[in-house]
C-alpha cells in the first residue's frame, strides 16, 4: 500500500491562497515594507513621492509615520477619503506618464523614498505601469534611496532587495538605489 508523508497530505488538504488572503497577504507586506522602509530613511533628507492616491490609505500612513516630510502625491484622480487629501501644492494630478516626467526633472536625485502602488487587476495596465515607472522614476531618486512598489520594476542603477523578514514572499517588490 503507498504511504503519503504527513506533509505532503496536508499540502494536498490546503487549497491555493484565496482571493481574501491573497488581499490579506500584499496588505500584510505593504504594511511590513512600509515600516521598514521608514526606519532604512530615518532622518536622511529627501522628499517621498507617493504613486497611486486611490483612497489615500498609504498616503495617510506615509504622512503620520514620515511627519514633516514633503510628500508629492500622484494620481489621475481625487477619489480618497476626505481627511486623506493631500494639500493641492503636493498633489500632481494627471496621468501619470505627464506628471512623473515632469517630476523626475523637477526633484532630480532628491527622492529618498517611492512608494508606486499603480496596480489594478488589469495585467496590460500593471505590465504598462511597471515599464512606466521603471523608465521614468529613476532620475528623481537620491543615492541611496528606497523604492517600494506593488508592481516588480527595472530601475537602472537600482538593486533588488529581499522583503523584510516575515513578508510573505512576491507579495511586494523593493528595491535600493545606488550609492554615490
Ligand atoms: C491601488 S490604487 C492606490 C491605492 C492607494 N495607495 C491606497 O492605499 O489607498 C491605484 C491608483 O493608481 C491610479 N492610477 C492608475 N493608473 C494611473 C495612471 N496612468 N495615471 C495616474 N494614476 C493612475 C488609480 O487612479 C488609483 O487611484
């Protein structure tokens, strides 16, 4: 009679991550490569740029957590919650290939932190937003900074770093870049 290992019966009773727990999942490592992000910065100088408004749910962490940071925060649109709107100076409005553009030249090398959260359930959208991102953001970021992205990127002059201890793994994507 064939033996199954324990294991490997469990392995097969489990059922793939569900679409709660895959939520669950990239909330959890969001939330994890945030705050170690905030600690890798800790009182370097540099602005955050803030990629994807939607309700403002990363933007209002980013802004109590990082206080007296300046934050520029793009998006399409003014869809978050009330509270969570960021003052008119700090927020580029518009499609973000326009606004990034302008941005990356207006702030060169003065980004410490990035966080794009672009992502929709579209994989055209998600594979335009990671080659948008990849190509654009680089200029804006300082030596050394912290890139932290919902989507995987290709940032020239940038490495790929391991999520933080306890982040579930492909969940979220981060990256560092170069030094001087
Ligand atoms: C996943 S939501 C951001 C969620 C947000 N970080 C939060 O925590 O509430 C993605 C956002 O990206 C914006 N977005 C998607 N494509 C865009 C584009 N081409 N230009 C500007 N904004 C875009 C959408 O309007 C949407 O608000």
């Amino acid at each position: 009679m064939l033996m199954i290992p324990a294991d490997l019966q469990m392995e097969a009773a489990m059922p793939e991550p569900t679409r709660l727990e895959r939520l669950l999942f990239r909330l959890e490592a969001q939330h994890r490569c945030l705050g170690w992000a905030f600690r890798e910065i800790g009182n370097r100088p540099g602005i955050v740029f803030e990629m994807g408004l939607g309700h403002g749910r990363t933007y209002d962490h980013l802004r109590s957590y990082l206080p007296g940071r300046d934050i520029y925060v793009f998006d399409r649109e003014v869809d978050c919650f009330a509270d969570c709107t960021p003052p008119a100076d700090r927020l580029l409005l518009g499609d973000i290939g326009d606004r990034l553009a302008a941005a990356a030249a207006r702030f060169a090398g003065q980004v410490v932190l990035a966080h794009s959260d672009l992502g929709s359930y579209g994989e055209a959208h998600n594979t335009a937003m990671s080659a948008l991102v990849s190509r654009l953001l680089p200029p804006a970021l300082a030596p050394g900074a912290i890139v932290l992205s919902d989507l995987p990127l290709d940032l020239a002059g940038a490495q790929s770093l391991p999520l933080p201890a306890g982040t579930r793994e492909d969940r979220y994507f981060v990256y560092r870049n170069g030094a001087a």
